[in-house]
C-alpha cells in the first residue's frame, strides 16, 4: 500500500483529523442518512490534509538567516530582547494564513539553548495586541556568535503550538522545529550588532528558503 506522505509530505499531527472527519461522516450517512455528507466531508478532508502539508525545503547555497515560517512580514522593527538575546535586537513579525504551510523551522544551524511556554489567550493574529498576549512557545538558537530567538504564536483559530525540539538538540538550517495548528504567527528577533534587513513589511516568506537578511562581517 502507497505511503501517502511518502508522495505528498503530511505532519504526524493531520491523522486525529482525519480519523474524525471520516468517522462523522460515516455516522451522519449512515445513522441520520444526511445527503450529500460524504461529498461535504470530503471538501473538509481535502482541506485539513493541505493545511497540515509539511514540504521537504531544500536551504538555499546563499548565506543568511532563513524564515522560520510561511507568511506575509507584517512588522519590522527594534527592541530590547530580554528573554534569550539579552541586547538590542532585529524583531520580525509573520503573519500565516491558513492558506500557509505551519511547520516553524530553524533559521540557522545550531544547538537550542533555550525553549519556554508561555500561556495566554487566542485573539487573531493580526491584532497589534496579539503578538502581546496570545500563547507562545518561545525557542532560542545558538550557533557560535550568532543567536537566534523563534517565537511560535496562537491565533483566534490556532488552539495548539507543538514543539518537536529539546534544549541541548543540534538543529541543521532550515530543519523543523514544530508546528502551530491552523492560522497563526511566527516572529524572530536577531541581535542588531550582527544583522542586516534583506526583506521588506507586505512581502510573502518562505520557511526555511526565503532569507530574512545577512549576517554583519564582523561576527
């Protein structure tokens, strides 16, 4: 039998759906005798199977730190990092649609230092409170000099961050940190001093291809 994520590259997470949308819809033809249910799941199924698509990427040969997620930049702008980076920092906000792959992937090659849950509430993504006080699974990237922090961020329709990592796991660039269930944001931050912008507010990314940016000589 044909492994369909050998052919169509599928997150573990998409089978709970799948068993459910097919048990109720055998329940609803079956028992209640709802015409036209399979077709109307069937549309569902389809949709649940292309939210959870998981592609294999290919890190592109050019230097420079990758997205860690589909999306559209909808913030570029420079904070004090506390949590990981401890200075001034490069922060970049991405907004994913449901239209969007969600798996979260590592921008550069390193060791995770550090990871932390935090929880909060689940208002849309593209609220400017929201990336304030929605749930959030913080993940910190060293490699040498260069720091990254990862943060994956709840939606009104998001309900669920899974991380597939662990502190002290070396991560490869553009390899999978997890996967935030159905419309969501993603935001990095990079310090300053080692950092320069490559991409533009409004323009559409690509986890773990497109590059946010190079790296400054000095590091």
């Amino acid at each position: 039998m044909m492994n369909i994520t050998s052919k169509f590259p599928l997150d573990k997470r998409v089978w709970p759906g799948v068993v459910f949308l097919g048990s109720l819809a055998l329940l609803l033809r079956g028992i209640l005798n709802v015409p036209y249910v399979i077709r109307s799941f069937a549309v569902l199924l389809v949709a649940h199977l292309l939210f959870f698509r998981d592609p294999q990427r290919e890190p592109p040969m050019a230097q420079g730190l990758l997205a860690p997620a589909d999306g559209k930049v909808v913030k570029i702008d420079e904070i004090f990092e506390e949590r990981f980076l401890h200075e001034q920092a490069v922060r970049i906000r991405i907004f994913l649609s449901v239209f969007d792959v969600h798996s979260t992937r590592a921008p550069l090659a390193g060791i995770i230092k550090y990871q932390n849950y935090v929880p909060g509430k689940f208002l849309n993504a593209l609220r400017k409170d929201a990336f304030d006080h929605n749930e959030s699974n913080w993940i910190g990237i060293e490699n040498r000099a260069r720091r990254v922090l990862v943060r994956q961020l709840t939606g009104a329709i998001a309900r669920r961050i899974y991380s597939d990592v662990v502190i002290g796991q070396v991560m490869g660039r553009g390899e999978k940190l997890g996967m935030i269930c159905y419309g969501s944001g993603v935001e990095v931050c990079i310090p300053k001093r080692l950092f320069q912008v490559g991409i533009r507010v409004g323009q559409h990314v690509c986890g773990g291809a497109t590059i946010l940016g190079a790296w400054n000589e000095e590091d």
